[in-house]
C-alpha cells in the first residue's frame, strides 16, 4: 500500500535529477545491506557501480527522499536481476524429459528429488528417480525413501552387485523410464564436500550419458560468500541450466541468490525451505529482494521516521519497540510527531481521486486523534508507563476525565497492546533494534 501512496504521490510532485552526493551515500548503506546479506563482495561491488549508473539518469520524485529513492532503485534492479529470465522447467518435445541434479554433498540433492517428483505429480507428470549417487552406503536407499514419501518409483542398482558404475545406472534408468512411459526423469547425483575433479568427471560422464534437457545446480544458501566459488566450479565442470536454492529456512539471508545469479547469469528455477516434501516453491525474485534488502527495507522506515521525530527519538522508540517496552507515553509522543506532519486531511489532499471522501475522513480521524489524546493524557504517568495496571475502576476514572465512555478508554488500551504485539514481532524479523542501535 504505502509503496503504491509514494507512486500515486511521485506523480504529482517536481522533477530533477538526484545528486551524486545523494547516490554515494546511500550506495554505502545499500553496500552494508548486501554484504550483511552474505552477498560476495566483487558482486556488490559490480552490483553497487550498476544501480549507481540507473541513479544518475533517475529522475527526482517529490515523495521519497534521495535515500528512499535510491533504495527503490536498487529494489526494482535486484528484482529484475533475480527474476530477468524467470522460466518454467524446460521439458524434452519427446518424453521421456531428463532432469539431472548438481551440487555439494549435504547442498540437498536427494531431498529435492523426492520434493520435485512431488511437485510435478501433482502437475499429472509420472516421474522416475534414479540413483545415481553409489558414493555414499547409504545415499541410494535414502533417494528410495524420499521416493516412496512422494509416491514416486525410484530406479536403482540391485543389490548385492558391489558398488555400480554410476554413468551405467543412469543409462540404464533411462532407458527404464522410456520402457515404462514415465515422462520425467530425475537423476541424482553424488556429491563431495568440497568441489573436486573426480566428482566434477563423474558429474560430466552422468551428463554426457543422459544428456538432461535441464541440469539444475543445487546450492545450499547457508553456504552465502562460498556460492560464488561453488558455482563457477560446476559452471566449468559440468555446466547448468538452472539454479535451485535449498535451506532458505535457515538463517540464509539470500545473498547466496544474487551471488550465483550474477556470476552465472543462470535463472533460479525453484526455492526449498525446509526438510519436508512441502517445503518447496518456485524462485519467487521478489520475496528473495526484500530478504536481501531486510536491512534497506528498514532504512527506508528509520528515513521516514525522521521526517517528524529528532534522531535521538528514533533511537529510543526503536529500542523499546525491539524489547517491547513502548509505553503509552511514547506512543502518544509519536502520534504528536505525525500531526507535525500536518492534518490527516492535508496529506490525503495529496492523493489523487479520493473525492469528497476525502474531507469526510480527514475530520473523523483528526477528531479520532484527538481522543486518543485525550485519553492518554487523562492518565498518570504510571498508567502510560505501564498500561497492564489500567484496572477497571481506573478505565472509569480516565473515562470520566477525559469525557468519552468506557469502552473508548478499553479501545485505546487494546489497540496499543495489540500495536505493541506488532511491533515486536517485527522488531524480531527485521533486526530493528539491533540495526537502530548502531544507526547515530
Ligand atoms: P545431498 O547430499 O545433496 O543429496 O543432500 P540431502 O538431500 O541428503 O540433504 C542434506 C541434509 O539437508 C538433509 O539432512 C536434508 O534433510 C537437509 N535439507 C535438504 N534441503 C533442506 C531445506 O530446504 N531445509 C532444511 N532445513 N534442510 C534441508
Ligand atoms: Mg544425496
């Protein structure tokens, strides 16, 4: 909402162009939130130069300030970035379509074959798994549970045949799909802990024998900084068509997406995030942007804080909302600040459309204001300190004394718990109180 407001409102306001001091200064802040995010240096650097290009040409909108303005900038580029060349998984004109995997051990290849196979029976497909991990005792029987849980046949070596030759199962899985008319083929592959020859030979050899119509390279988004490094190897070893991110459930804090996406330039196809077959989307580049920009996301709120609260208010609102210590004290303090902003009225004024609405609204909530006011001041300053001691016979007092009825006083007290609640959840997504704290 409050992004379609500054659109509505950058419509009607004056023109210009943002200054290079404007751009420098909040690139540094954009700098941090991109490393914080575990995004590999020379891709903010490469990134940062880039949005500071599309700044420079960017055109001054009334309603956000430089800061907010290159903050969307580099919002809208991240977005396009992650999602450019968004596709759907590309499948052979001829069944069967072959789908191999890529990637570290532990990066979640098994795990996605079993939440692929899911997915696409859910979309009439009858897959097939193949196990083509003989590395690990352990790998082909797990690739077989994972199967069953999705309800899908995985092909695997028989037992008791000492260890198989990987590139020969996945040969002979195929051939087995095409037999049994399955229509997709998901291949598994092992993996090592760190990237090695042998592995990426193996990987190229299983390429070669089954020539996927996709190679998805699995990447684990814990991994953030590594990405990189990961990434080209197998770029340069086997090669890929798509990416997928697994563990976004963890504290990831996605930079790993922009990372691969930048050195690669291969789309992210799909997004797990978390152990079981339902944890598992398709890449969705805007929900992964705000991740990325948690920490400018914030900035833009602390920015348009300051417009009506001093630095150090800020701080300290911030502070207690992050512990969830907001009185009713500082909430009225900051509903003073927004009516320094001017009438409810005025600033609905600046919305196109809105009519004759419009002055109706305004009055009602700037009389709404006033009661709010009212109320809060009517109590003591223990009451605004610590609102859980408002009793009954204190909600009549304050009623009474402020002349509105008593369950207008219940009103204001719920809705600030209820803010209260709020703000501290929030506080716990965002970091805020951490993030304010090292903000002067
Ligand atoms: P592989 O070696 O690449 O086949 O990786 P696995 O599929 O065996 O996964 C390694 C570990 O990561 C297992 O314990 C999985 O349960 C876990 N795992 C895989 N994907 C995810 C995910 O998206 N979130 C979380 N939390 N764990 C995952
Ligand atoms: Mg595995």
């Amino acid at each position: 909402l409050s992004e379609r407001l500054s659109g509505a409102l950058a419509n009607l306001r004056g023109k210009g162009r943002l200054s290079d001091a404007d751009i420098d200064t909040t690139a540094r802040e954009i700098r941090i939130a991109l490393l914080e995010a575990d995004v590999a240096l020379p891709v903010v650097r490469g990134f940062i130069s880039r949005v500071k290009e599309r700044a420079k040409g960017a055109e001054v909108s009334g309603a956000l300030n430089p800061a907010q303005q290159v903050v969307k900038i580099v919002n809208d580029e991240l977005v396009s970035i992650l999602g450019g060349e968004t596709r759907r998984l590309r499948l052979a004109k001829e069944p069967p379509s072959v789908i191999m995997l890529a990637g570290l051990q532990g990066s979640g290849k098994t795990t996605l074959a079993g939440k692929l196979a899911h997915w696409l029976k859910n979309q009439g497909h009858t897959p097939l798994l193949v196990a083509c991990d003989l590395q690990r005792p352990n790998a082909v029987n797990q690739l077989q549970i994972v199967g069953e849980r999705a309800g899908a046949t995985t092909f695997a070596p028989e037992p008791g045949n000492g260890v198989g030759d990987p590139v020969d199962v996945a040969r002979r899985g195929i051939a087995h799909a095409r037999e049994k008319h399955y229509d997709i083929v998901i291949v598994d592959t092992a993996g090592r802990l760190g990237v090695d020859e042998e592995l990426m030979k193996q990987a190229a050899d299983i390429r070669d024998a089954v020539s996927p119509d996709e190679t998805l390279f699995v990447v684990d988004a814990m991994i953030g900084q590594d990405a990189v490094a990961t990434a080209e190897a197998f770029r340069d070893g086997v090669g890929f068509s798509g990416v997928v991110l697994t563990k976004l459930d963890g504290d990831a804090r996605g930079g790993a997406a922009l990372s691969v996406r930048e050195v690669t330039g291969e789309p992210i196809l799909f997004a797990s995030n978390g152990e079981k077959l339902a944890d598992f989307d398709v890449f969705h580049p805007d929900r992964m942007a705000s991740r990325i920009l948690g920490m400018g996301d914030l900035l833009t709120l602390i920015e348009q804080a300051e417009q009506a609260f001093d630095q150090e208010r800020t701080a300290q609102a911030a502070a207690k909302m992050s512990t969830g210590e907001l009185t009713l004290e500082d909430f009225l303090e900051q509903m003073l600040a927004v009516r320094k902003m001017g009438p409810i009225g005025n600033i609905l004024g600046m919305l196109p459309g809105a009519g004759q609405m419009k002055d109706a609204l305004a009055q009602v909530d700037d009389k709404q204001l006033d009661r709010l006011q009212a109320i809060i001041r009517g109590m003591t300053p223990a009451e605004r300190a610590d609102p859980k001691i408002i009793n009954g016979s204190r909600r009549l007092r304050i009623a009474n004394g402020s002349g509105v009825t008593v369950s207008e006083v219940n009103d204001v007290v719920n809705r600030f718990f209820e803010a209260r609640k709020v703000m501290k959840q929030m506080a716990g997504q965002f970091g805020f109180g951490s993030r304010s704290a090292t903000k002067k």
